[in-house]
C-alpha cells in the first residue's frame, strides 16, 4: 500500500483500530490466541513488556508502539470502548 492510499484509508475510518485491535482483527488460530494472551499479561510487572509485544507485532508487518500498547489495556486507544 503506498503512504497516499494508507492516507485516504486512514481518513475513511475514523477512530481506525490501533497496532494491537489491527492485530486481533487480522490475526488468527494461534497467533490470535497467543495475542490475546500477551495483551492480558504484559506491561508493568508482567513477563512480557509492552515495548517486547509492539516488537513482536512489527515483525507481522503491524506498526505499534509500547506507548500505543499501554494505550489499548488501558482501554483508552483507537480502537474504542471494549
Ligand atoms: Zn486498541
């Protein structure tokens, strides 16, 4: 996708997904399994560090960041009220 086309998308949907809702909605068997996991066991004294999972998501072409992590388990990123 050129960054043109990624604009106009990104402007058709409002309130898009973030990294880790792009990650759920695409994702599945395992990967979706072993993602839901990580999302509820990861960040401030948990196995798994926010900026280890967001890493772990660019490696499957979905750009994040620890911030943006932190952000969907506080519940307070794109993707919206859960
Ligand atoms: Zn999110």
């Amino acid at each position: 996708m050129s960054f043109a086309e990624a604009l106009t998308g990104a402007a058709k949907k409002p309130g898009g997904k973030c990294g880790a809702g792009q990650g759920l909605a695409t994702f599945t068997g395992k990967d979706h399994a072993a993602l839901v996991d990580a999302l509820a066991g990861c960040g401030p004294g948990h196995a798994v560090s926010y900026s280890q999972l967001a890493r772990a998501l660019k490696t499957e072409g979905i750009i994040t960041t620890s911030y943006g992590i932190g952000r969907h388990v506080d519940g307070s990123c794109s993707c919206g009220p859960r």
